[in-house]
C-alpha cells in the first residue's frame, strides 16, 4: 500500500521473486507490471474488501500515515497477514514528545530536549539557552516538520510559524526543541516480528535539497547501501544500546514491535545517538535496500508480519546499490506538477527508474509530486552504482526537474574540501 517509490522498490521486488502483486494506490511505474487499485491508504475498509475479494496473503503497508491511524490494526483484526506495526507501536514515529520521552525512560542515547504546548515558552527557552536549537513538530509534517536553524532568532521564527500561524496544521500545535547533534546520518533498518529482529545493512540518506548539504530538508534526495559509517563496532553499539533497549521497551509497555522500525542515527567519534525512528521503510532508502536481499524478501516480510522471522537473514548479494531522486520544479517548497515526463521507456541492465509522483494521463506520464522518479543502480562498488545511476538520470528529462549530483559523496571520498 502507498504509491511512492519505497512503495514501487517494494511491489517491484516481490513481482521479481513470483508474488502476483496489487498495489493501492500505486503509480505510473507499479501500473507496469502490478495491478494497481484505486483505494486511497486511508480507506481503510476498502482496501480490507479488497485484500479478501483478491485473496491477498501479504499486506504490506509502505507509508507511516495509514499505520499512524491503525490500518494494521485492522486488517490483522480481519484476519490479513500484515507487515507494520499497530497504531500504538507507530506512535514512536507519530509523536516526536512521546518518541523523546520513551528514549529517556530507556536511557537509549539521543539529543538532550524540551516539549512545549506553548509558543511564548518555547522562544523564552530558546533565549535563555542562548543556541540555536532543533525545532522539531510532534506530529507528522511528512519530513518538513524539522527546522535546523543558523541562529536563534531563526529558531524562534521557526516556532512562530508551527504553533502559532500552524504551518503543519495540529502536527504543530506542540513542539520539541533539542540540541544539535553534529556527525554523519545514517538510516538503519531493523526487521521485527514482535520478538525477533535482524538488522538490514546500514543506508544513507541525502535530506538537504542541493549538493553539498544545502537548502532545506526533504523527505531524501538519494540513498546509497551498505554505507561505511556503520562499522561493525558501531553497529555493535546501535544494537545494544538502542535497538535492543527499543525493542524490549515497547514489549515491556504493551506495545510490542512488528514491521521495520527505521533508526535514523547521528554517529560521532563512533557514538551512535538516535535523531528519530520511523515505522516503515524509508523512502528513497528501499530502493537501495531491496537489491541487496533480493530473492529473499517475501521470507523476509512474511516472517515479519507472521511472528516467523529467520533467526539470521541470508548471505547478502555482494553488490553495492545508489538512487538518485528527480524532484519536480519548486519542490521541497511550492512544487509544480502536471508536466510530461521524457525517456522512462528504455530498459538499462541494471538500473531501475522507480516511479514516486507520477500518474498516467491518454498514454503519458505526467509529474504529480514532489519526488518525481527514484533512478537507482547496482554494481560491484560504490562507483559502479553511481555512474550507472547518474547515466540513466542524464536520459530523463522534464520541464523544472532538479536533482543531486554528489549522492554518495561522503562514502566516495568526493566531498569538497571545506
Ligand atoms: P528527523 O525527522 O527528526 O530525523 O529530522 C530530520 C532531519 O533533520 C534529520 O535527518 C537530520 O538531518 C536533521 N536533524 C534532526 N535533528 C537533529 C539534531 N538534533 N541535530 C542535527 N540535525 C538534526
Ligand atoms: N528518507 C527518509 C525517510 O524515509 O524518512
């Protein structure tokens, strides 16, 4: 479920391993070679009625919103083996408060914070701390709801414009300020069946809009896999000090974990601490994640979703795997959509176009989002992965499109010199 391009990277492998695949809503690309059905992820008796007139044996829900409202919850009420936590597990990514005050209560490392319900006592914090700190929404803004301001004037402005003018509507009413965590990002996915997890190979993401790190964040303009900056000493760390503490956590507190909880960590000097969870794969990061366990991940999601995950995952594919995001005009702001798209048609060994916001109209496909098309690569290095991804990206063209040029820069060594 969803029509994004994790959504696209998901329908797509399983379709490859033999699954006969429907994806609601769906998009451009899944139309290809799935069946997509026109049910919005929020409908949720819908896409119930739809699960058994079609026979599913696997639902597998891509986006946080449906899971945040209980769809999970639902289906495996009407008897529909689901992959995705309940809607009270989803709260670690529903509520940023409630994700802070679960990490001090299992003294599980991240950012030092405040909440706040009022915006007069968040800016007299701010002033009195003196430093710019993260604002950061409660509620889910679909990636927008972080500022990481320059200043502190700029932090205060950032709070009058989530709880006062409610830039993200009630996501904003309340708040949390945290300190600056400097360091390098990294998403780690853990798969869970409520007792059991695996780790998947580390990914990162590329959140700001242009090279070099600058301009606002998005959602990911780019992921490659495995990434370095997950050594094995620091995955050691991540597990025992923050997975294992989460997964025990939510168990203890009646919530136990089941789907893929998304890490996403700071590392410094080797110290993983945790910026967020997400309670769903991260999107574009399944695009680069898939091609590593290919062949093994209907096992993998069924395991998950059934209380039967293998105690080991299989041997991973010895590949390295790169995606670059095309953004439509004016995204992450005003985004313009409804222009054709150029030169999806040709089929490149070893890159696959994935499809994010697009949509079919008398035989074209049109830009509909934001993220347009996830262009992703696999080779035997990073830089294989790269230029084979970045070739393919030269032959898509339409009207405003922008993308990334340094996707992998940090783990390529080709960052500028500061
Ligand atoms: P979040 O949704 O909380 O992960 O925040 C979105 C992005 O903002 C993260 O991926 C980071 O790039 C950045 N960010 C969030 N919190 C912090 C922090 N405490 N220090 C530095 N950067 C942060
Ligand atoms: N790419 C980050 C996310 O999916 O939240």
């Amino acid at each position: 479920m969803g029509g994004g391009s994790r959504e696209h990277a998901l329908a797509h492998t399983l379709h490859r391993e033999g699954a006969a695949v429907f994806v609601a809503p769906g998009n451009a690309g899944t139309g290809a070679f799935a069946r997509n059905l026109p049910i919005a992820v929020s409908d949720a008796s819908a896409l119930v009625a739809a699960a058994r007139e079609h026979a599913i044996d696997l639902v597998v829900v891509g986006p946080e919103g449906p899971l945040v409202a209980g769809l999970a919850d639902v289906l495996r009420e009407a008897g529909i083996a689901t992959f995705g936590p309940s809607g009270a597990a989803a709260r670690l990514e529903a509520s940023k408060i409630f994700m802070k005050e679960f990490l001090a209560r299992h003294a599980i490392p991240t950012a030092g914070f405040a909440a706040f319900d009022d915006a007069e006592a968040a800016v007299a914090h701010l002033r009195l701390v003196g430093r710019p700190l993260v604002v950061k929404a409660d509620g889910l803004a679909a990636g927008k709801g972080v500022v990481v301001p320059k200043s502190v004037d700029e932090a205060c402005e950032a709070v009058v414009s989530f709880m006062r003018d409610r830039l993200h509507g009630e996501a904003g009413a309340r708040i949390v300020l945290e300190e600056f965590l400097p360091g390098e990002e990294a998403s780690f996915h853990v798969l869970c069946d409520g007792s059991r997890y695996v780790a998947l190979p580390a990914a990162q993401d590329h959140k700001r809009v242009r090279d070099n790190d600058e301009g606002p964040n998005t959602g990911g303009m780019g992921a490659y896999a495995p990434a370095p900056v997950i050594t094995e000493a620091v995955k050691a760390k991540v597990l025992a000090n923050v997975v294992e503490p989460t997964l025990r956590g939510m168990a203890a507190e009646g919530n136990p974990f089941r789907g893929v909880l998304f890490v996403g960590l700071m590392i410094e000097d080797g110290e993983p601490r945790v910026l967020e969870f997400n309670v769903r794969f991260g999107d574009p990061e399944t695009c680069v994640l898939m091609p590593i366990y290919e062949g093994h991940w209907r096992t993998l999601l069924m395991g998950a979703a059934t209380g039967s995950l293998p105690a080991e995952l299989p041997e991973p594919r010895a590949v390295h795997a790169l995606g670059v995001v095309l953004a439509a005009d004016g995204y992450p702001e005003k985004v313009i959509t409804g222009d054709a798209i150029d030169g999806l048609d040709a089929n490149v060994d070893h890159v696959i176009v994935h499809h994010a916001g697009t949509r079919e109209e008398a035989g074209k496909v049109l830009t509909s989002g934001g993220r347009v098309l996830c262009v992703a690569a696999e080779g035997a290095t990073l830089e294989e992965a790269r230029d084979r991804a970045y070739a393919r990206v030269e032959t898509v063209r339409f009207r405003g499109e922008h993308h990334r040029t340094d996707i992998g820069a940090r783990a390529l060594g080709t960052l500028p010199q500061a």
